[in-house]
C-alpha cells in the first residue's frame, strides 16, 4: 500500500496503513434491471463471492435521504451556519488527479449534527458530478469532525432539538485552463435510487469475474486515512455504481454510511481515482444490457477493518 495519496490541502491530509475487505459486488437488478444480481469478491469462485457479499449488503440498510433543503435552511443560514462553514473550510483538499483532470463542480453536504457539535450523519445532497470531488467534500467533514473544533450550539439556539441539520456547499473550481473536463453534475442514477430499499440479487454467469475484476481494481486505489486509524474507526460502506453500456462510470453515491466521513470520502475517492486513471474493467462481450437499459447498477460493499 503507498505511503500516501497526493493532494492539495489546505488543513493537510496524510493516510497510513489499515486493510479494506475486497468482499465484493452486487449487481442490484432490482434497482433498474429487472431481475435479480450478482456478487464477486475474494473467495473462491464467483458463486461463493456472490453468498459472502449478498449477506453483507442484506445487513446494511439503505440510508434515509437527506431533508429537503429549505427544511435545512434555519440552521444553514444562521450565524452558527456560518461559523461552521468557515471552522470547515480550511480542512478541504483538493485531490491532486481531480485538479490536474481540471474537474471542478459544486458539492452540497447534508450534516446532521448534536448540541456538543459532532456529526452523526452526514452524505452528498447535490453531487458535483465528479465521483472523487464528492468524496473529497465528505473526507474533509471527517477530518474537521475529527479535529474537535466544531462548536457546540448555543444554548439559545433552537432549543429543546437535540439535533440538527445544515447544507454545506462546497465549491471546488481550479484555475482556468482550456481542455478542462466536462461536469456531469445533477441527479444521476444512484441519486434517483437513494430512497429505494435493496431487494436482493441473484448469480449471472455471462459477467464472468467482471466483479471480482471491478472489486480488486478500486480496492487497489484504497488508502486507509491516518485519522481514521488514530480514532480506531472502522465500518462498511455501501456504494451504489451505475455504468453505461460502454462501461463507462455515469454516476455514484453512498447507499450506507459507515457512519464514518471520513470512510465514505475514502471509498469515493477510491472510485474516482481508478475513473480517471481509466483503470475501471471493461464489461465483457458475452453479457449485453437488456433492451432499453441505458445503465447497470452495482451495489458495492466495502468493509474497512484496522
């Protein structure tokens, strides 16, 4: 595992050593398709990977999405708003292939937060279009949550709410400079789905170990963040991935928190590494979408283990 991965941080970001379960990827037909799906990880054949991750994601509940925004807005708006967006701001980073793909998108977090001030939930509400942008929004979350210097609410603010919610966007934008990558920003697949329980899979003997080849490839970009080790975290994480016919990454987004952002960030970050490195298999010949299927959704479970 490398020593790091390179970034332009302003709070600083520095990764270190801890083990990531290549356990596999569920084809979730039941989101899109129309059938059932299929699961290949590290075991011994596609058909026992496909047990070992089906009974992993049937115990990881889809997330709840995120409130609506103007539902967010008291808080959002407010001095402590504020104050929170500004304490964050200098723990974001700016992923080193992001930048040199010249990606830029805006993100919007939704952060659940308790009176002392730290984050009990937190995913992407509006996607950048830009799966590691994504991920490098909720990462710094984690870095700042981990940091202990998010205020606590005042007494006098909202009382008698032991929780709240803020949106908090984050505007990533590189200097200017032609050939820049197109943004894909707005509600893809996986957003469209996020409300939507999973409902099972089944074994497809034409993708072959596309799964097992998919698993491996992103796994191999994982990096277990330092800060994550220092605080003993651990969790899973499920990710939603839709490709295009031409196994193209169209769009992702987290299913299941590992109640971690810093994990999350790390598992989308992953993803859109191996993206834009133009590493992510290719589907094979012998399996083709059904007609009038665009795209193919994956259910992917990642489990982080120190």
């Amino acid at each position: 595992m490398e020593a790091g991965r390179e970034a332009v941080a302003a709070g600083g970001i520095r990764q270190g050593e801890g083990s990531v379960d290549r356990t596999g990827f569920v084809l979730g037909a039941a989101l899109l398709l129309g059938a059932g799906g299929l699961l290949a990880g590290c075991a011994t054949s596609p058909e026992q990977g496909f047990a070992e991750g089906a009974a992993m994601v049937a115990r990881m509940p889809v997330d709840a999405p995120c409130p609506e925004r103007d539902a967010m807005a008291p808080v959002t708006n407010s001095p402590y708003g504020h104050a929170f967006e500004q304490g964050y701001s200098p723990w974001t980073f700016y992923p080193r292939k992001t930048l040199e793909a010249r990606q830029a998108g805006e993100v919007v977090l939704c952060v659940r937060l308790n009176r002392d001030g730290v984050v009990q939930q937190a995913q992407v509400a509006s996607s950048s279009g830009f799966v590691a942008l994504d991920g490098s929004a909720l990462f710094s979350l984690g870095l700042f949550n981990s940091s202990g210097k998010i205020p606590k609410l005042p007494e006098d603010f909202m009382p008698g709410e032991g929780a709240v919610w803020l949106a908090l966007p984050v505007d990533y934008q590189p200097p200017p400079k032609e050939g820049a990558s197109d943004q894909n920003a707005g509600a893809g697949p996986c957003a469209r789905r996020q409300d939507k329980p999973y409902h099972g899979s089944r074994y497809i003997p034409e993708l072959g170990d596309f799964p097992r080849r998919m698993s491996y490839t992103i796994s191999d970009e994982f990096r277990y963040p330092q800060q994550a080790i220092a605080d003993h975290t651990s969790g899973d994480v499920l990710l939603c991935i839709a490709i295009d016919r031409a196994s193209h990454l169209i769009d992702a987004a987290i299913r299941h928190s590992s109640g971690s952002p810093l994990l999350d960030g790390e598992a989308l970050i992953a993803l859109g590494v191996a993206q834009m490195k133009d590493e992510l298999p290719k589907l094979p010949p012998s399996y083709t979408l059904p007609p009038g299927k665009e795209f193919m959704m994956f259910s992917a479970p990642i489990r982080f283990r120190l």
